[in-house]
C-alpha cells in the first residue's frame, strides 16, 4: 500500500477558552430556547383538552338529535345555539325546544326560520348595547419598569 503525501502542519498555539456560560448572548439564547419550549409545551396540552372535549360534545350532539328523529347532523353547521343562529340571520321557531348537550342548549335548522327586519334590527341593537357595557381590554406591558 502506498503512503499518501499529507502536508505537516504546524501545531496551533494553544489559545485560552474564552467560552462564557454568563455572557448576555448565551444568556438570551438560552431564554429564547427556553420560551419556545415553554410555548410549544402549553399548546400541546390545551390543544389536546379542548379537542377531546370539543370531540365528545360533537359526538353527544350528533347522537342527541339522531335519537329525536333528524338523520345525519353536522355539528357546527346544522346544528348551533340560538345566538348563534341570530348571527346567521335565522331564529328558533316559537314553540321548538332546544336539545340539551353537556351544558349547551342546541337547535336544528329545520327548527328555524329567517329573522324578520324588526327583529334583526331589535338584536343588533341589543348586541351594541352589550358592547358598550364590556370594558374595554387594555393591555399592559409587563416587562417595561415603572
């Protein structure tokens, strides 16, 4: 076998280890790494709730209007509160019941019918008086010394 020609280098000087665990860089590497981490953490474990809880209600309400007679149900589209049908321009029949899901009181869409003018104007009006009672969400930077 035949030897190969490497070049002989000479050795570096040994240079000191300036490394610095505590320099302000490192410091906000590490904070960044540790925030996103955090983050990432707290939206996998409300992500998972929310969709087994939002699963189970789904499945409850299907089931609970298949068992009064109204077929397939998709829940979210067929299938919504009453302040959620007057934001679509529709209203519960006088007369209908609500099906109880969990703690939801849900209509069909074959139990509504279209808003009158009147009655479209009487919920807008309540709706920006129910605006003007929320406060106002003011939003307050933590970080900022006083």
């Amino acid at each position: 076998m035949a030897k190969r020609n490497v070049p002989v280098t000479e050795p570096v000087a040994d240079l000191p280890v300036t490394f610095d665990p505590n320099h302000p860089i490192i410091l906000q590497m590490v904070a960044d790494a540790v925030q996103v981490a955090l983050n990432h953490q707290r939206a996998e474990q409300t992500a998972g709730k929310s969709l087994d809880q939002s699963n189970k209600n789904e499945l409850a309400t299907i089931k609970a209007f298949k068992k009064k007679g109204y077929g397939i149900v998709k829940p979210k589209v067929d299938v919504l509160t009453f302040n959620k049908w007057i934001d679509q321009g529709l209203r519960p029949k006088e007369g209908e019941h609500a099906a109880k899901v969990a703690n939801l009181r849900l209509f069909h869409r074959s139990q509504c019918r279209p808003l009158t003018k009147e009655e479209a104007a009487g919920f807008a009006e309540k709706a920006k008086a129910k605006a003007a009672r929320q406060p106002r969400a003011t939003v307050h930077n933590i970080n900022q010394s006083a």
